[in-house]
C-alpha cells in the first residue's frame, strides 16, 4: 500500500499536468447557470424513459467527484453537490480526444462542472450525458476510502469535514440541528418573544452556578469573563420594558466533560413578563413538542432502543419524592451538610462520596444526578427545589425554604431548567451573600455578587417566568444521537500529542 507521502506527490504531479494542458486548478468562475444536484433529483429522478428522451432536459452541475469507474472510452462519475449524487456519463467520442484525455486526469475528491442532457443508462439510472466538463479546484489529499466510510472517532470530531463526507447521517444531524433551532424560534416569535443578543464577554459571570473561563481586555486592562449564562442581561430587559424576550447563543463553562457536557455549548433562554414558572412549563412543552413535529412529523421518538413520546402535557413530581423514592433519604430532614452526609453513609448510596460536596445543595445535587436522573426517560418537570440550590428562583410563598422552579429531564437528561425569577432585590442580595459565603468555603461554582444586576432589580422588575433549554441535548433526544459531539460540529478535544 502506497505511503502518505507517495499519494499526496502522486496527487500533485497529477495536478502538475493538468497546469500543462491548461486546466487551471482553482478558477475564480463556475460556467452557469447551475442547476444544484438535489433540485435535479427532485425534479427528473422519477421521470421515465421516454420523457428525457424526449425532451432532453439539459443541466450544468457543480460538485465534487466521489467515485470514477473507467470502461475504457466511457466513464461513470458520481458527483456530489449539496448533499446528493448525480452520475456522470462521460464518453470519448462526445469530448473529442484531447478534452477526454485532460478529464482523464481528474481524480476523487475534485471539483468540478459539468453540462449535458439528463438521460438513464441501460441500468436505468438518471445520468447527465456530459458534453462538456471543466476543472473547479483540486484535492491535494484523498478522501477516506468509500466502502468503510469514517469510522474512527477521533478522525470524525478532528475533522468534521471528512466525517460530513464520508457519513450521511452526520450531515443529516447537522442538518437536523439548523431545522430544530429554525422551529425554536418559530414557536418564540409565534408567541411575541423578541430575539436579542447579550455580551459574551462579561465584567463578572452570573445566572449559574458554574466556573468560568477567565480573559483580560488589553485596552482596558480589565480581567473578563466568558459568560455562563444570559440570564442576568435578559433580565435586565425584562426591568427596560422588553416583557418578552429571548436569545439562542453560547455559553462557556470551564468544567468537566462527558456525553452531556460541554465547556462550550448552545442555550436557548427565555424571559416573559407578567408569568411564572407554571407557564415556563406550558412554554417549554411548546418548544419542544413543536421542534419534534416540525423535524420529524411526530412527537414520539427513538433512544437506545426505547420509544419516547414529546406529546404534552408531561407529569410533574417533587425533589425530595424523587430522591426518596431511589434512595430512601429524605432531603427535608437531612437539612443540613453533615446530616446529610451521615444518611449517605448509612444508606451506602452507590456513585455519590458524601465528602466530595462543599455545601448541602451541592451533595443534594449530586444525590439526585446520581440515583434519579439516569431514570427519567418519559419527559418529566422535576419542582420544588431547595431553595440554597437556586439563587436567582423565588421562594413558594408557603414553603419559602423552597422555591418555584423546575427542570425538564427526557431520556436520563436535563433539558431545559425555569423559574419563577426571583424579583426582590433585597431577597435576591440575601442569595448572593450566601452565595459568596459559600465560594469563600470552598464552592468554586458559587455565585459572586452582582452590584449592577442588583442595582437594576431596584429599579423594579414585573413578576417574571424565565427558562433556559440546552440546544444541544434537544437534538440528541430528536436525532437520538448518544453524545453531544455527535450534533456538535466542531467540539472541543484534547491536544493532538496530550
């Protein structure tokens, strides 16, 4: 088998000669106008025989060569271009000599035009009879060999290129991924919400507990921060008057990394006046019940060999039930850190290190990731959640040791996260100095303090609902796709030579 370096210098002198018959190898101009190959399917595919006989429709397509079969003086090339393929029938005596002679040098991988009129070989399958073809840009490196397609993993997410075409059904997730953010803000915009775009760059993070990455503006001279969320600048919109208000964008969180988690990944949140987290729930069924219907036509949906019906409305079920019911503690007595971590250990609570926590909410989350997530596969809104375990939710007015917020798990995964949003400011200071409390003792995911986030809280903010939904997990629950690099283009990888 040839070497690396015997292909690319054979590719090249190949390339050397087409310079010599005067092909140039990356033209500024494609001879038009161009008809995209999947227009051409959709259009001749199911003609019949003695329709293209008839009427000869001629075409100029444009793509990129993906196999050539040479019977001597005639060739059959299949081309791709947006995602489809076309056949070339590309004979001798059509070209003339010297044109068949310069064809003869392009190879898998090129790109290139060509123009004819559409008939069907004695396979029946439809072909553009090619008169004339030219040379649209070489490929100095070949493409993965067609009859094992790309299957090595780190080459696929190293090079998303060849793995997008090599593997149709990564082009169909990623195609699947465009159509469902398409319909997120269909279903917005239906519903009055105004798109919007907040900084990425922050002078301090907020609207999550999470670590962030750290930068420095030179000018300035002052230390940023990517942001972990966009709660707190929608928010502020929310007080400017904007009752209804949303944005689709990333966020950054400098922490682990698993099948669902990501330092870089996309969130859809979402703010409306005058509501609360009931109608987040009513908000959140919509979203994703109408991005499964506009993607795939049905609510109900493959994963790991389950079936998963989206159809609302979807069950609602407490925390501390939960949690009880998986592993027989009951988080509203065990109120307190060391309380809970004597349970723990009584209770031998397999995956959850009853030290490895800082605070109380920490190890209740921890609790729960590990004993209840994994079996929420139906959707399900998870409610009443400590209060110690989010700082930015109001607190049920009967309970306030607990607040008015809920998560949406579907297949083992958070989905989306809602509150009734926290609106008095002196309440919401409260939070925060608990919070920084906790970041002094240890807890690197503390919230800080935000002097101007509560600074626009005084000036008054309407009764608010507010959710986040993880675009990204959304598309492995709609694709069933098993891991977030799978519907990620270009995720995030170690160093070639760690």
């Amino acid at each position: 088998m040839a070497s690396e370096a015997e292909i690319l210098a054979a590719r090249r002198k190949r390339a050397q000669q087409l310079l010599e018959r005067g092909e140039a190898l990356f033209p500024a101009r494609v001879p038009g106008p161009l008809t995209a190959v999947p227009e051409v399917l959709a259009r001749f595919e199911t003609a019949e025989l003695e329709t293209l006989e008839a009427e000869r429709p001629k075409v100029t397509v444009a793509g990129r060569i993906m196999s050539i079969r040479s019977f001597g003086k005639a060739n059959f090339v299949t081309l791709q271009g947006d995602g489809a393929r076309v056949q070339l029938w590309v004979k001798k005596n059509q070209l003339g000599a010297e044109r068949y002679e310069t064809f003869r040098l392009y190879e898998v991988g090129d790109f290139v035009w060509a123009r004819g009129p559409l008939v069907r070989t004695r396979s029946g399958e439809l072909s553009v009879d090619v008169e004339d073809i030219g040379f649209l840009a070489k490929a100095y490196r070949p493409l993965p060999e067609k009859w094992h397609g790309l299957a090595d993993v780190e080459t696929r997410y190293r090079q998303r290129y060849l793995d997008l075409l090599a593997n149709p059904e990564s082009r169909e997730i990623a195609l699947a991924r465009s159509k469902m953010i398409t319909a997120l803000r269909e279903v917005l915009e239906e519903r009055g919400f105004l798109e919007v775009e907040t900084p990425i760059l922050q002078p301090l993070y907020g609207g999550a507990n999470a670590q962030p990455f750290t930068t420095h503006h030179n000018t300035y001279q002052q230390d940023l921060f990517l942001r972990i969320s966009f709660e707190l600048y929608l928010k502020r919109l929310i007080i400017g008057g904007i009752e209804r208000v949303y944005e689709i964008g990333r966020d950054f969180r400098n922490e682990g990394i698993s099948k669902k988690h990501s330092p870089e990944f996309t969130m859809l949140e979402a703010y409306q006046a005058y509501a609360d987290y009931t109608d987040m729930m009513e908000l959140v069924e919509a979203l994703v019940a109408g991005a499964a219907e506009r993607l795939l036509g049905t609510t109900r949906v493959e994963r790991e060999g389950q079936t998963i019906d989206l159809a609302p409305p979807w069950p609602r079920h407490t925390m501390a039930e939960l949690i009880f019911d998986a592993s027989q503690i009951d988080i509203q007595k065990t109120d307190t850190l060391d309380s809970l971590r004597a349970a723990l250990r009584q209770r031998k609570v397999e995956g959850v290190d009853p030290d490895a926590a800082p605070s109380w909410a920490r190890l209740v989350d921890d609790l729960f990731s590990v004993c209840v997530e994994p079996r929420l596969i139906e959707p399900s809104f998870v409610i009443e959640y400590p209060a110690e375990l989010s700082p930015l939710a109001k607190r049920c007015a009967d309970r306030p040791e607990l607040v008015e917020r809920f998560e949406l798990f579907i297949g083992g995964m958070e989905i989306a996260n809602a509150f009734s949003e926290l609106n008095d400011p002196d309440d919401q200071r409260l939070r925060f100095e608990e919070q920084a409390r906790a970041g002094r003792e240890g807890d690197e995911a503390a919230h800080p303090i935000d002097e101007d986030f509560l600074r626009a809280l005084e000036h008054g903010m309407p009764p608010t609902g507010g959710m986040g939904l993880g675009v990204g997990r959304l598309v492995m629950i709609l694709t069933g796709a098993s891991h977030l690099r799978e519907v990620t283009l270009f995720p995030h990888l170690r160093a070639r030579d760690a």
